[in-house]
C-alpha cells in the first residue's frame, strides 16, 4: 500500500487456489484492500498483516474501499496466467453515513461574524462526515467542520494568537486535517493528518491581514476540500477597518457529484466537471432568498475563493466597488483618478474585501462573470430597500 495504489497494482498468478497475500502498508495513513469475492484485510500505517484469498479462474479485482481512495487510484486486479478477468467488478465503498438531512435547507447566514474580542481565542473544529443537502433535492456524504459547509468563519485582528481544538471523531472513517493559510507554522507539524478517535492542537498567530482559507490537507487533498472541507478567517488590520452599515462574508466553491446520498467524484473533480458552484455551500440560496441592504448604505464584503479548481470573477450587477483590498493590494475610495472596480478575480485560495453602495431600492445580482457557472448555482440577489425601483 503507497500513498493512494498498491504495487503491484496486477497480480499474475500460475494457478487457481488458495493463497496467502501479505500486505504491507508502507503510507502514512490507514487503508483497507478489499477483492471482488468479498475478502478484506485493514492495515494500519507502517504496519503488515495478511489474508487468505480463493482466486478463481476469472481472476479479481481489488481497491481500497476508503472514502475517495479506490477514485485516487487505489485498485488492481488478480488474473491466471495473465489473463484478464472478463469484468471489472466494483469494490463497494465502505458504508456511507445515511442520516437523512431535512428536505427544507437552512439558508446559511451570510452576516460576517463580528470581530473577536481579546487578544488569544481558542476555536474548536470537529470534523464530521455526513450527509448533508448542496442542492434542492441533491445529497452528498460530505466532509465538514463543525458539520457545515462552508466551515465557521473566524474573524480577528493582527497580532491575535489563535489556538485550534481539532477533534477526528472515532465515528469517522478518515483521516482529516487543518492547514490555516493565515498561518506560519511547518506542514509536517501543525498540519499533519490525525486518525479518528485522535485530535490536536493548532497554534498560530497571525501576522498579516487579509482574506484567508482554511481547508483539510489530508490526501487526497483535492477530494477533502472539494467534500467540503474549507472555511474562511478574516484578519483585520490592528488598528481596525473603517465602519459600514453591512458585512457580508461569501465563499465561492465547487461541488462534484458522485451518487445520490454518496461521496463526491474524484474523477470529475480532476477533470475540472463542476456539477455545481456555488455561494455558502449551497446553489441558489441567495437567489431564492435575497441578502437584504439598505439603499445607499456602505456594504463590506469578504469574498474567498475555496475553489478547489476554479476562478471567481466576483461581481454584483448595478454596482461598482469603490474599495478592494485584494491579496494585499488596495484600490482606495477617493484615489487619484476616481477609478473603481467592475469585478475582482480570485484564483482558488485568494481572497478579497469589496465595499460598495446600491444606488437605489430594487435587486442587484451576484455572480462570477464567468457565466458558464452561474446557471449551476453561482447566482445570488442583494435587495436593495423593498427590492422596487420603481416605488
């Protein structure tokens, strides 16, 4: 067992009959192997064990039935004499959670969280594997913090120690991890994977402002983060931001479908197929219920990008930005020149603060402008006043 195959990953063999295969798991993260007959062994990182195979004429197939892992590459097949079995039976995953989420979603609260007070904050993020709604109708086993998606959003200030409780629950199946990108600390310390039934402490302090993610680095990484695993922390300079009368915090991220109340498609997910893209973790919700501003009043928006593959051309119709701070680079009210700002393009991982105003009642759209994703949830609706323009 490697990270995500087995070597040999085709097993030829001269006869038919019983056998002793021996498994090495040389990664570092637990796996299974699991034949087409049903047979199954579990090996823990660094560890050996062994199981007694029947292999028939038509040979087996094999992978591993964690979560993600046969889709990362993690299977093979047994054959006689070289000699292929004539189907390549599927290894069933190991069994999914299947509460059922209610069909009424919970529209997900747009309002950023105020700032927190103190200098030192202790979070507690827990990660749990659910089945939880991303569309209208459309489940998916996903992987959270907290149990959400997008994960609570942090917001401090330059010079606050952040002190991260992350809990692995044994109920779960995976490993998972946090790497804060606001963070400087080494990825094989702070970073590092932890087992279910196992949880760590994450301290960082956080030395620079901005927009920033937060996500899961297990691997495969691309599978944890596109599951769900992600959220946004806003550090604000010491001094602190000028006030407005509205902040928002929206995360922009993709969905990969595998099967109804089942994990998401790796596959797809590699080969840049977004089912959905969406705002909070949830297609459309804004559109169907509007975030509400007053008309003329100042709007901050903190935007992230958690991708994990594709651009954010963040834009709202009817308005323009007159303050984005992007990645560090600021476009200031009242600058040189009067310029503004129509969209700002963030690359997965980037984020930024937009403010504008509405210049008066009615519905103002938000979207990427790449619009090959809008019509798969990338839409939402600022409601300026009662939303009539014409009152």
């Amino acid at each position: 067992m490697l990270d995500m195959s087995y070597a040999p990953a085709k097993i030829d063999v001269a006869h038919t009959g019983r056998y002793r295969v021996n498994v090495s798991n040389t990664s570092a993260i637990p796996h299974d192997i699991v034949f087409s007959n049903g047979a199954r062994v579990t090996v823990a990182p660094g560890k050996n064990e062994s199981v007694m195979l029947d292999i028939p004429e038509g040979g087996l197939t094999y992978a591993c039935s964690m979560p993600g892992h046969s889709d990362a590459g993690m299977k093979g097949i047994v054959v006689v004499n070289n000699e292929d079995p004539p189907s390549a039976k599927p290894v069933g995953s190991a069994k999914q959670n299947q509460a059922k989420p209610a069909a009424n979603y919970t529209v997900s609260d747009p309002k950023a969280p105020p700032l927190k007070a103190g200098k030192v904050h202790d979070i507690y993020l827990t990660a749990n594997e659910k089945q939880t709604f991303v569309a209208p109708g459309i489940s998916q086993n996903l992987w959270t913090f907290n149990g959400q998606v997008p994960g609570p959003v942090l917001h401090i200030r330059v010079g606050d120690t952040v002190r991260v409780h992350l809990e692995n629950p044994s109920t779960n199946q995976l490993q998972h991890s946090v790497d804060f990108h606001a963070s400087q600390v080494a990825w094989n310390d702070e970073m590092t994977s932890i087992n279910p039934g196992e949880n760590k402490l994450y301290e960082w302090r956080a030395d620079y402002a901005g927009v920033w993610m937060y996500h899961c680095g297990s691997n495969p990484a691309l599978h944890h983060i596109a599951s769900g695993m992600y959220g946004m922390v806003i550090v604000e300079p010491a001094e602190g931001l000028p006030k407005v009368d509205h902040e928002f915090a929206i995360v922009q991220s993709e969905f990969y479908l595998g099967e109804q109340g089942h994990n998401t498609d790796l596959h797809k997910a590699t080969e840049h197929k977004p089912d959905y893209v969406v705002f909070n973790g949830f297609a459309n919700q804004y559109k169907d219920h509007p975030i509400e501003v007053g008309t003329g009043k100042k709007v901050r928006m903190y935007v992230l990008n958690a991708g994990p593959n594709e651009d954010n051309s963040f834009h709202i119709v009817g308005t323009i930005f007159n303050r984005v701070i992007k990645e560090g680079m600021e476009l200031t009210p009242g600058n040189k020149g009067h310029y503004g700002s129509q969209a700002v393009d963030l690359a997965p991982a980037q984020g930024a603060i937009v403010e504008f105003t509405t210049a008066e009642d009615g519905l103002y759209p938000m979207v990427t402008h790449a619009f090959n994703y809008v019509g798969k949830g990338a839409l939402g609706l600022i409601k300026a006043g009662d939303g009539d323009p014409k009152n």
